[in-house]
C-alpha cells in the first residue's frame, strides 16, 4: 500500500509531547533530544526542501496463521475476547520471524527514489526513513490514507489489518497529496485494552512503553521488574497480543518474501544457554541481534519461569553459571517460581 501527503507539520504533536512529558517513553531517552523533538514537529526541519512525503505500508507475517495455536483455536479465543496462544512455546513477535526491516526495507526505498529520478531525469531531494528517524511515522500515514490509529496505537487498514511496516520518503517534488483516512473503525471494541496482560494501553491511543512486553523484551536493557516478569508470559522477543485480538487482522495481507518466517519453530529453551558466537551467527540478519545475547537469554530465563516446567530447571542451573549478571540474576528468579509451585 501506498499514499502520499503534504510536507505540513504535525498537527497531533502535542500527543507526542504530552507522551514524553509524562515518561510512558520509558529508557528510550534519545526521543528527548531538542532536535529529534523538533523535527518530529515538522518534517521540513528533516528535508527543508521537502514538498511531499510518500508512505509506504509493507505487510509481514500474518500474526493469526496456524502458527498461533491453530485456525479453530484462534477463532474460540476471539470470540471468548481472549488472545491466541501457542500453550507453552516460546513466542516471538511475528514481525520478528523474517529478515531485519531495518536492513531491508532502506534498500527497498532507495530504488524507489532511483526509479522517481530516473523519470523525472534529474535528483532530487530526498531523505527515507523506517521506523528508524525523528518521524512521527503512524499520524502520517493517515494523513496519507493508509488508515486510522486504533486504541492498540498501532496504525489499522480495513482491508490490511496492522501487519505491516511503516516507511517514508520525503521528496523535494510536488505530488498530488491523499484524502486523508478520517473516520475511526475501532467503535466501541476493546479486546486490545482487555486482552493486554501488563495494561499499557492508555486512553489516548498511546502505550505506557515501560510496561509493554515488547519494549521490555527488546529496549529495556536492564532487569525487568518482578511485578511485570509474570505477566510476560512466552513472549521472549516482541509481543502481539494486541494484533491477535483485533478483529481488523483476518483481513491481514501475505508477507513480503523478505519477512516470511525464517527462524525455526518452535523456539527451544536451549537457547537459554547459546554463546555469543552461536548467538550472533544465528541472528546475524535478524531483529532479534538488537536484544543482544544477554536480552535474549533474559526473556528466555523468564519465560521458563512462567511455563513452571521442572524439566528446565538443569538449564536454568547451568544459565547461573553465566559471566553475565542479569542472566543469572533472571535464571535464579526462574528457578525460586519452579520449585515454589
């Protein structure tokens, strides 16, 4: 999906602000920087010559197929307003499951401002971005077209769900601008805000990110609050508990060949002990390399803990042995929950 809009400021960036002001920004302290600030507001303070932005809508693995436990399950849990589960697999985001869009997608971009010069036969300027500059990515997407932003914060098309990544280009050129998507489809559903384990849906279509799984499994860097680690449940990087729930995804588009799933299924609890070098090569071209080892094996070391499984305590056993702090620490909480059962 495609959409175009004007290079006008933000209109919702007061949302944004009031966001940051009251810290649901978590450890994410790059976002407070004047100038990532001040060119969120604006998009001319990115590409002063920027006369229009083209958006880009490109879909991922569906987040409801038959890895989730299956089509039956699926459908009784929507209807009982209860997430789709994999009972006690170890779980990862589905955008996860492919190549890493941040390597991907600027690829993608860049070809299609090659193709745009080549047209016109002459540069012209140009900056794109992925989920990966000071852009307020979701409010001009809908400003473009592309759908509405629904209570989850994620940005919804009726015809494609919320399956797909966001990307931007901003062009020095005059381009007929989209109706703008206005009308709201959300009604008075609320699965996402029922269904979410940790409750970091807030009320204006924003998150409280320092309790959101995926931002605990993959920015926050430290140890995870006790209180937060039960309600994590599988999840060991990313979370889409939101998307399972939302009516809207049965419409979810196929994947983009770069990001069918090519990590084995389903994820072992050995991996609680992979070495950095095992580590590295096996997610090497993966989002999953951000967490870092010491992430990973933390996510994985809680979610042991959550299935109570007695049979992974020698793993957990051996994980206290590592050099790294927050993995024994994480071990050790995993194994006190077992042995209390």
């Amino acid at each position: 999906m495609a959409g175009v809009t004007s290079s006008e400021p933000l209109q919702n960036f007061n949302v944004f602000q009031d966001w940051i002001n009251k810290n649901y920004h978590g450890e994410m302290n790059y976002l407070l920087a004047e100038r990532s600030m001040t060119r969120r507001a604006d998009p001319k303070q990115i590409l002063p010559e920027c006369k229009s932005i083209l958006v880009l809508a490109i879909p991922y693995a569906p987040v409801s197929d038959g890895r989730v436990g299956g089509a039956d399950k699926n459908q009784h849990n929507l209807k009982e307003n209860k997430p789709p589960y994999r009972d006690n697999e170890l779980q990862i985001a589905s955008y996860a499951l492919g190549d890493d869009y941040h390597d991907v997608l600027p690829q993608k971009l860049k070809a299609i401002v090659d193709f745009i010069e080549e047209q016109l036969g002459e540069k012209i300027p140009n900056r794109y971005y992925t989920d990966s500059g000071p852009i307020l990515e979701r409010e001009l997407a809908q400003r473009a077209g592309l759908g509405w932003i629904g209570k989850n914060s994620m940005l919804i098309n009726p015809k494609a769900g919320s399956t797909f990544f966001l990307a931007e280009i901003l062009l020095g050129i005059e381009l007929e601008p989209d109706e703008s998507f206005s009308t709201d489809h959300c009604g008075t559903c609320n699965r996402c805000i029922t269904a979410c384990p940790t409750n970091c849906i807030l009320p204006d279509r924003t998150l409280d990110s320092s309790r959101c799984i995926s931002y605990l499994t993959i920015e926050h860097k430290n140890e995870i609050a006790e209180n937060l680690r039960e309600q994590m449940g599988n999840w060991i990087f990313g979370c889409d508990i939101c998307q399972q729930v939302c009516p809207w995804n049965r419409f979810a588009q196929p994947a983009d060949s770069a990001f069918e799933s090519k990590i084995p299924l389903p994820v072992l609890t050995s991996d609680l002990l992979l070495d950095p070098v095992a580590f590295n090569q096996r997610f090497k071209k993966s989002p999953i390399k951000r967490t870092k080892r010491r992430g990973y094996a933390r996510n994985i070391a809680i979610a042991i803990g959550n299935n109570k499984n007695k049979k992974d305590v020698p793993l957990l056993e051996q994980a206290m042995q590592d050099d790294e702090p927050l993995i024994q620490t994480h071990a050790k909480w995993a194994i006190d929950k077992i042995n209390n059962e």
